[in-house]
C-alpha cells in the first residue's frame, strides 16, 4: 500500500502519479509504478503496450526526483537514504537504482533538473518587467529565493570527487547558458534595450554570480547581508546600455 506521505507530490502537479487500481473489483491506492503499469495493461486487453511501458517508467522517474529533491534540500545528502526516498515516493527500492545507479548520481540528477526549473521561473518572473534595473532585480531575487541554487551549487561541488558524474553537471550549465543567451536576446529585441557585452556573457555572468552569492549566504547563514544580493544586480545591470533607448530606466524599478 502506498503512504500517506506520498499524497504530498500533489502539490507538485503530479497527482497522477499514483492512482487507483482494481484488484479483485476493489480499487485501492498504489505505488507509482504498479499503478501505471496497471492502466497500460488495462488500455490493451491484459497486454501492457512498449508506449504504456514507457510512460509508465517516465513516470516512476519523476516521482523519485521530486521525492528525492525535497527529502535532500530538506536534509542534505548525508541524512537520506535510498529506502528513504523510495518510501517518500511510493516506489520499491530497487527501482532507484534501476533508474539513477548510486544515491550520488540520483542527488546530480535531481539538483540539476531543479536548477533549469528554476531557469524557467526565473524568466517568467521577469517577464513583467519594464526596464533593465527591474528586470535584473527580478531575476536575481526569484533564483536566491530558491532552494534549488544551493542544491545545484552542493552537486557541484559533489562531482570533484565523483567525476563520473561530472557530465549531468556541464550538461546543466551548458542548457542554462544557451538558455539565458536566448532570453536575453528576445528581451533585447522585444523592448529596444541594448548591451555593453554579449547576449552570452551577460548569461554565463549571472548565474556564475549567483552562484558565487549562494555559496556565501550558505557560509554565513543569517549573518549574511543583503547588499550583496544587492551587488549582484549592480554587478549584471552594469552590462546593460541603460541610456540607449530611454535615460530614466536606470532609475525606474
């Protein structure tokens, strides 16, 4: 039987990753990968389908990363086991290492699929914005106020001594930076703005800072101080032609 726990992957969106099937004309509630195999095998007459396979395993696979995300920011890599995340996610135990190997690959795998969620956020908030200095401070804000930063910056830092892990992490990086290049650009073009440095340098410029900001706020915990998130906007609005179009952006927030 699944959890109680588990119910809580609903606030992710991902209601649908447990589910009801009938066993002897009951419905019962079970675990992610019983239950979607049972609604590939019922689409085909008793025969499970590869399609139904497959969209069964993609979904065990997102259970166990959202599981997996939230019990390591919650407790860090060391105070997690594998039975652990297993049970949060309502799948067998042996099915995490089918699907990541080690509990070191799966912590990668989960830190760096929040970071480019978080890439997506972060583009987002901005949107609204009107002009350079509003749409930096949006940025920089929505990133450090998420728990995937710091998840993504400790991944990092794994790899040095488990370098065979070491591609997920430039993999990550290469995507946020293709990433920030684009939405720089269709902003650039869509408001009129200009930049004094390249559409890529200003992308591999911000989350190299904000990283660099995450890993200090982490040293120094409540004693950290805000101006250097502060910096941080000055740092990246510095890159922008803020008089180009309009003289009073630079101080319209």
């Amino acid at each position: 039987m699944l959890d109680p726990k588990v119910g809580r992957i609903s606030k992710f969106g991902l209601d649908n990753l447990v589910g009801p099937a009938i066993v002897g004309g009951v419905a019962r509630n079970v675990p992610v990968s019983e239950a979607s195999t049972q609604r590939a095998v019922d689409a085909t007459d008793g025969q499970p389908t590869k399609r139904g396979r497959y969209a069964a395993g993609k979904e065990t696979r997102r259970a166990i990363l959202v599981a997996a995300s939230r019990l390591f920011c919650e407790r860090g890599i060391a105070g997690v086991s594998k039975p652990d995340i297993a049970h949060e996610a309502g799948v067998f135990p042996s099915q995490l290492g089918y699907y990541f190997g080690t509990k070191e690959a799966l912590f990668v795998e989960a830190a760096c699929r929040d970071v480019l969620h978080l890439a997506s956020e972060v583009e987002r908030a901005a949107a609204r914005t009107r002009t350079p200095a509003s749409y930096v401070r949006s940025l920089v804000r929505t990133a450090l106020d998420s728990e995937a930063l710091l998840f993504f910056a400790e991944a990092v830092l794994l790899v040095r001594m488990r370098p065979e892990l070491a591609a997920r992490v430039t993999d990550a990086f290469e995507r946020l930076h293709r990433e920030g290049e684009r939405a720089v650009v269709e902003n650039l073009v869509a408001r009129g703005w200009r930049l004094r440095a390249s559409a890529e340098a200003e992308a591999r410029g911000f989350w190299a800072a904000l990283l660099g900001v995450t890993l200090e706020r982490a040293a120094f915990g409540s004693a950290f101080r805000p101006a250097t998130a502060e910096a941080t906007v000055q740092l990246v609005l510095n890159l922008y032609d803020v008089q180009a179009k309009n003289p009073r952006s630079e101080i319209e927030t």
